[in-house]
C-alpha cells in the first residue's frame, strides 16, 4: 500500500473532524443535561435477560422512542391507560398498555422470532417503518449481513440481495443494476444524503466503493422509481447507506473492536479499527482501516487477471449530542483514498497500454439536528447540511502512443435537506420537505510531455450545478387495513458553465413535476398486497451536456437543449410474514422516454473532426456526436424472495429475478439487462452468531444484446455465458470474539457478472475475525 501518501492525505483532513468535534464539545458544554422525565423503562431479551440495544417504543401512531445502549428509555407519566408499541430488529412486537405513574420503572421483554424478517427501513417512505409495512420493493441487508459478508468493496455486500446484479468494471468498483437499470439511473444517498454527483456516466461507476462497508450498519435498497422523495436519478432504485445508530448510555461507556479480513483470491490484506464511547449527554464513534490487494485470480484457464490490485485507506468519525429525549445532533466525517486502481478491461483489449485511476477520493462531512415531538401537530423534524469533496484522476497511455495524458476532477459539493413528519387527524401522516445541492467543477488535464502540456478538460473547468426539490407524501389511513401513499414533487436543476469559443457559455434548466400513488391491502397479521403507479425522472448532467472529448464512438460535442429522461413504472406486489416464514413478489411493468444517447453531430459545419483543417475527411479523422432525447424504451420483470425456517436451527432462503428490456425505438434490447439469475441458501445455526451456511449463486446466459453491448470489449462475442457457483460460509463466536470463514467458488467455476470488466474470483477462502475490548 502507498501508505505515506494515502495516510498523509486522510490526516490532512482532520483539522475539519476537530472543528466539528469542538462543536458539539461547546454544545454538550451548553446543555443543561438531559431533560428529567418521570418514568424508566427497559427491554430486555425474554431468553438471555440482556438489553436490546435500539428497541423501538412507540407511544402511539405518531411518536416514539429509542431504548439507549443499555436497553433504557424514559418517558413521562400520564394519567390514563396508554398504548405502547414496543418493536426489535428479530424479535416479536409487543403490544401493551400501561398506567405510567411517577417514579415507575417499567419492564419489558421481547421473544425472539425464528427469522430476522421484520427489519426496519427509513428509505421507503422517509420515515422509519418495518419492510413489511412498505408500499414499495424494499430491502434492508442488515448490520449482521453487513458483516457477515466479506466484502472488498460496498457493491459487494448487495451481491446476494433479490433483484440486484453488481457489474464491476474494475476489481476496486462496483455498481449496481437495479431493474435492468445502472449507472446514473441508480441513486446512491449516505444516510439520506444524495452521492450522485453530475459526472456519473452512462454505465457502471465507481462511486459506491468510496464508501467503506465498515463505515455503515445497514444499507436500505428500493427496487424502483423513487424520484418523488429523492428527485432525479431514482429511475431503477435507490441504495441508502445508513451509518450506526448512536444512542446514549446511562453510565459512561467505552468498546473497541477490531476487524481483519484476509482474501485468498487477490492476497488481500485489511483492517479496521473503531473506538465508541457513549454517555449520558454525547456518543462518539472513530474508527480508521485500510486494505492491499494483489491482482485477482478468476477460475482456470483465465488465471490471475494483471492488472487488478489496488489499495486504499480510511477514516470515520460519528458525534451525537443529546441535548434532550427530542432534541439530538449528530456529525459525520467520511475520508476514503483509493490509489492506483487499474482498469483492466481497457489494458487488457489492447486499447491501452495504461489506463489508472489514481487517486480516487471522497470526503463527507454532515452535520444533522433530530427534533422529536415538538408539538401536538409536528411529530418530527430532521435537517442535514452536508459538504462533499470527489476527487478522481485518470492517467492514460494508448496502445501505440509514446506520450500519454493525465487528468484530475475534483467536484465539491454544498447542500442538505430538511423534512417534517406532520400527523394529521390519525389518518394523514404528511411527509414534506425539500432539498437543494450545489455542484462545482475544478478540472485539470496535461499531456505527459516534459513541458506537461495543458489540454482540454472533457468537462469544462468551473462548471456548475444547482438542484433544488420540494416534495410532499402523503401516509392516507383509510381503514385498519387499506391504505395510501399519494407523493408530488417539483424539481428544478440547472447546469451552467464557460465551453471553448466555438460553443461559447452554456446554461440550460430542467424543471419536472412528478407524481406517485401507491396502495396497501393489508389482508390478515401475515399478507399484504401492494400495487402503485410512479413517475420517475433523471435531468441532464455534466457528462451528458458538456463533454468535449474523444468517446468510443467518435469525439463527443456539448449538447445544449436536450430535455430530462422520464419513466413511468407500473407494480404489484405481495408479502407474507409469520414467526417463522417470509416471502415477497413483485412484478413490475417500466415504460422509459426521452431517453439520451448518442447522435451524429457536427462541429464547426463538419460532421468529423477535422483535426489537420484542411476541410477534408482525412485517415484517422473521427466522427463527431453529440447528446440527444432520441430513444424510447420498456423493462418488465418479476423479482422473488423468501425464507423459511424448517426447525428452530435449521433455515432454507433463496430469490430469483427475471429482468427483460426493450428499446422500442431501436428495435433492439436494451444495453446491460440482466440475465435470469438467482440465490439458494441453507444454513444451520447453534445460536444467533454461530452457524454453517452452504449457499449457490447462479445466471443463466445473456444472449439478447444491444448494439451498444455487441461492441463492448467487456460482453464477449455472443453474450456473456451463464454460470454457478458452490459456497460454503460459517461463523463461530463467543463473548470477545468472532471467526467468519468463506470458502468462495469450491468448484472453481468461470463467473464474469454481465457486463463486468473482470471475471470474479476462483476458488478461495476468506477470513474475517473480530474482536471487541
């Protein structure tokens, strides 16, 4: 690992931690400690009689509380029977009423269900409800899952998630295909805060790997359209990655924990380590890792793929103040530096004889207030302001040249959102809000002479982006058993920026109204039928109206006047849940229009680029192309999951998703659809954090191809070949410590995702172990 740069790099950054620290230590210096109720309560584990850390104890339809690190909650008196509504991530819900005097200190304890279905989701709806409840295709891989899961990069845990394909063009990188969609049409958020920037392109990215696994506890997926609550982009699905839960404790406490994992397939090495102290009035969370990795060896004959290794460093910070049982702030520190990641798929056609992205960096800093309860009519209000630093640079040798080209990007962003969660006559529950971001560009390419001559950047430098959405959902309870979400949003995006002479200033706006109506029928305890229309739409970024620079296809030329991409997406869907059963399946129906692509163009009254002048079409002189809303296209699948425990130890689990696309105007699929795929799994438990899995994930072939895939140097001739592999995953644990072991691909199949720059591992073990002090 380039430790010395790397670790240089993330320290230079604290100065920024220390100042939000010293924040919230003047404001934890100014609170009067928190507000005294009259009564205390407890939850506890019905079989162990230990705490449940983050139990949920809802006072009635609208509020609620969290139990604290030792299980604790406070709450006040009242004269009357009250309802509670007491909820755990894996155990069964406790509905009760209780008379609360002065003084009480009340006792609750919770069974444990047979499986962990019930788990909560605050993406959905923007509120927190359990998966169950939602009117949309929700899943949750949970803090457990997290880390069971050994991961190099985020995009790897959502590998065994129903109806996600992850493509990675690179061994660092990962995105995700959701409904047949990728890239700019998936919307990535940190706990609610939006990572999408204006630089996404067309087809797989690497922006979800610059946010670590250890840095989250869960990670919430919505498999379609949700444009409504999160604007633009969230056409195929939103990924929201939620960071631990801070809670405070009753008495002071400290716990470390350690991680390393070791990877057999690419000689990986990693660590991390985290500090958590919590008190009564503040928690503070800190942890550091890295990684090195070596190149990645897929299934014979394919071998060890070079090159492929990368390395990376980061850091973490986390600051909760409880100014009251209402009132908390919490701060945010992300710094991640990935060095030289290669990209294989480039070097290894021939078209390059380089081709790194080095550094690749993201930092994040958020500051958010938490107010519950603040009035009889207000039940909740959450604001975020949030500062963002992406950095990526590209270095660039062609296949025959002796010069190459090195470039750097840096994109920082302002912005954040507020929302309000409004109870309106125990029927409504309104969800309003808006959210503004601003983008800004900082670009710098060189040719790698010895003069390190300035070129132009593909996206011009100074370039800027302002968003800005206000939107409104509405929870309409008509009975006990049906009910609606009814959303609207406004949003409005405007890109401006300086181009070359020839093109002059560009400043284009987009403006979109979208709408959605979504229906529950909730049949008996354990069924609910779900069904709803939503609009979803995508505005023009930088990369789509302001490149400048040399494409697969040709030269690409700025493209003012194009308009925003737009779907309307039609689903039903079904969910069961027992103790000891869950199931879900959702069928879905998208129609897309005004889709961008890539058109024949001219520049300067030529349709090519006319390098020498001359007015002639000379050898090597490329066609030009710019950006248009010329496509209209439709997706259909049918996504299944479910999970069934046989006997208290013994548990079968498994989905299966079936994607088709069509590009209506082109006569043809369209590009990166998924192919049949699917997941089974048994596993065998002696406790909650000691058991045996033998798990198989399998594709069928992908042999409809666009014409855009047929030239893909990734997909290969034909369609990308079906393929299954056998693995076997256990974990032993005991109070300090845990063992996870992996044995990855035991029959050494040949895997390559559709559309993946690098085939997956061979055969391999990996190791995980952890410790907590």
């Amino acid at each position: 690992m380039n430790r010395p740069a790397t670790e240089s790099a993330i320290i230079s950054k604290l100065p920024t931690a220390v100042v939000i620290f010293l924040l919230l230590v003047i404001l934890t210096g100014s609170a009067h400690g928190m507000a005294a109720l009259d009564a205390v309560a407890r939850v506890l584990d019905a079989d162990t009689e230990s705490p449940i850390v983050g139990a949920t104890v809802r006072l009635s339809a609208t509020t609620g509380r969290i139990a604290d690190a030792d299980g604790y909650f406070l709450i006040a008196s009242s004269p009357r029977l009250t309802p509670l509504t007491i909820s755990a991530v894996g155990y069964v819900s406790l509905d009760t009423s209780v008379h609360i005097n002065t003084g009480d200190t009340l006792l609750f304890r919770l069974s444990r269900t047979a499986l962990e279905g019930d788990v909560v989701s605050v993406t959905a709806s923007r509120f927190a409800e359990t998966v169950f409840q939602s009117v949309l295709a929700t899943e949750v891989t949970s803090d457990v899952e997290v880390s069971e899961r050994v991961a190099a990069v985020t995009a790897d845990v959502l590998r065994e998630e129903p109806g996600i394909q992850v493509q990675q063009t690179t061994a660092a990188h990962g995105t995700p295909i959701i409904r047949g969609l990728i890239g700019r049409y998936v919307l990535l958020l940190y706990d609610g805060i939006r990572l999408n920037r204006p630089t996404f392109r067309f087809g797989g990215n690497q922006y979800l790997s610059t946010v670590e696994p250890e840095f989250i506890s869960s990670i919430d997926v919505v498999r379609g359209p949700a444009s409504v609550l999160y604007g633009s982009d969230a056409l195929g699905g939103t990924v929201n990655l939620v960071p631990s839960l801070l809670l405070p404790a009753t008495r002071p406490t400290l716990d470390v924990s350690l991680v390393n994992r070791l990877r057999s397939a690419d000689r990986g090495v990693g660590g991390f380590a985290e500090m958590t102290y919590r008190g009564r009035q503040a928690a503070v969370q800190i942890g550091i890792g890295g990684q090195q990795t070596g190149d990645l060896r897929a299934a014979e004959p394919t071998g060890v793929q070079s090159p492929t290794g990368w390395s990376e460093g980061s850091l973490s910070a986390r600051a909760a103040l409880f100014v009251s049982p209402e009132l908390t702030f919490t701060g945010d520190l992300l710094a991640v530096r990935q060095d030289r990641v290669p990209r294989y798929d480039r070097i290894i056609d021939g078209s390059f004889e380089e081709f790194t992205y080095d550094p690749q960096d993201r930092d994040l800093i958020a500051l958010t207030a938490e107010l519950r309860e603040p009035s009889s009519w207000l039940s909740g209000v959450r604001a975020t302001v949030a500062y963002q630093s992406e950095r990526e640079g590209r270095r660039r040798l062609r296949t025959g040249q002796t010069i190459g080209d090195e470039s750097r990007d840096e994109t920082t962003t302002w912005g954040g959102f507020v929302q309000l969660d409004v109870p309106i006559h125990d029927r409504h529950r309104l969800i309003v809000g808006g959210e503004y971001y601003d983008d800004r560009l900082d670009a710098e390419s060189f040719r790698l002479d010895s003069n390190r001559t300035p070129r132009a950047t593909t996206i011009p430098n100074g370039a800027e982006q302002q968003a800005l959405g206000l939107f409104l959902n509405d929870r309409w309870t008509v009975t006990s058993r049906l009910s609606f979400d009814l959303g609207i949003r406004f949003s409005r995006y405007r890109i401006v920026a300086t181009l070359d002479s020839t093109f002059g200033r560009f400043d284009d706006a987009f403006t979109a109204i979208t709408g959605s109506i979504r229906a529950r029928w909730h049949l008996d305890h354990s069924h609910n039928l779900i069904a709803g229309i939503s609009q979803g739409f995508r505005a023009p970024n930088w990369n789509d109206a302001l490149v400048l620079d040399f494409s697969s296809s040709g030269f690409d030329v700025p493209s003012p006047g194009i308009a925003e991409e737009r779907s309307v997406s039609y689903e039903v869907g079904w969910r069961h849940r027992t103790s000891s059963r869950r199931a879900s399946l959702f069928v879905y129906y998208t129609r897309l229009s005004d889709l961008i692509d890539r058109r024949p163009a001219t520049l300067n009254g030529l349709p090519f680029l006319d390098e020498n002048g001359n007015g002639v079409r000379d050898l090597g002189e490329v066609a030009v192309f710019a950006k248009r809303n010329v496509g209209s296209g439709e997706i259909w699948g049918v996504e299944f999951d479910g999970q069934v425990a046989l006997a208290p130890h013994l548990t079968i689990a498994g989905n299966v998703t079936y994607t088709y696309g069509r590009n209506i105007t082109a006569s043809e699929p369209l590009s990166r659809i998924p192919p049949l795929m699917g997941l089974a799994r048994v596993r065998y438990s002696l406790s909650s954090d000691t058991w045996l899995e033998l798990f198989t994930r399998a594709a069928a072939d992908q042999t409809r191809l666009s014409a855009r895939d047929v030239e893909d140097s990734r997909i290969p001739t034909g369609g990308t070949p079906g393929w299954i592999t056998w693995n076997l995953r256990g974990r032993l644990s005991r109070d300090a410590w845990a063992v996870t072991v992996t044995l990855e691909n035991l029959t050494d199949a040949s895997v390559r995702e559709h559309g993946s720059g690098v085939l997956s591992s061979g055969r391999g073990v990996a190791l995980t172990t952890s410790f907590h002090l």
